[in-house]
C-alpha cells in the first residue's frame, strides 16, 4: 500500500516519508522534508514542481486553446 504525498502528490514507497498529525487530528503525509517545509508557507498550486501546478497549467492551456 503506497500513499501519495500531500504536497506534491508523488507516490510514497512503504516505510519512506513523514507523517504529520495536527491538533485537530488532520493526517499529512509528505515524500521528502522539502515537501513538509513548503506545506507550511506555500500553496502546491503556486509551486512549479508540484503535480496541481502541471495539473492546473494544463487545463489553463487547454481552456485558452479552446476559445481560440
């Protein structure tokens, strides 16, 4: 069972990454430190690296290209 990063959605192998439960008992889990770190004072959308971003960049690309 592999779980997905909550910051950029990367696949997380058993037995790697963080996890991080806060005081209302919200669970995070997170590939790399890198990742924990920007969780806290980005948004995954904003940061290019991150697979929302891609995500997001892709379907603003295809809307644009559909009203051309």
């Amino acid at each position: 069972m592999s779980m997905n990063c909550s910051f950029c959605e990367k696949s997380i192998p058993v037995g790697r990454g963080l996890i991080s439960v806060k005081s209302d008992g919200a669970i995070s889990y997170y590939c790399t430190s890198k990742c924990e770190r920007n969780a806290k004072i980005r948004m995954a959308k904003k940061v290019k690296w991150t697979a929302l971003y891609r995500k997001r960049k892709s379907e603003r690309l295809a809307k644009t290209n559909k009203k051309s």
